[in-house]
C-alpha cells in the first residue's frame, strides 16, 4: 500500500509503499523515552514530494546507519 506522510510541522512530505508489516519499537534511548516507531524501507518504497532540503542525518555508533530526520 502506498502512504502519504508528513512531519508535525508540514515542511516535508513523503510518499512510502510498504505493507506496514516491519514496523518495530527504536531501540535508541531518544526514541524509546517519545515511543517512536521505525520501518526499514528500501529507497525505492520512498518518494519525497516536498521539503527534501529539511531532512538532516542522525548517525551514531559506527556511524553506518543513516537516520533520516
């Protein structure tokens, strides 16, 4: 299914195609205390329709993983 998303403030939109079947709890001690959920999606799954030039990168341990903000 494909899915519409927005951040709180508006300023970016994404359109994502997953079956929402890979959703998990973050482990990470920010997202653990706000109960933030995750999905690992190819990017592929992931069309930005506006607001690309607000997403910044989180990175941390061995700096592999790159988190999308």
């Amino acid at each position: 299914m494909k899915y519409k998303l927005s951040c709180h403030c508006g300023l970016v939109e994404l359109l994502i195609e997953t079956d929402l079947s890979t959703i998990k709890q973050c482990n990470c001690s920010i997202c653990k205390r706000k109960y933030a959920k995750m999905n690992i999606l190819p990017k592929e799954s992931i069309k930005s329709i506006k607001g690309e030039n607000n997403l910044s990168i989180y990175q941390f341990g061995t700096n592999i993983a790159k988190h999308y903000f």
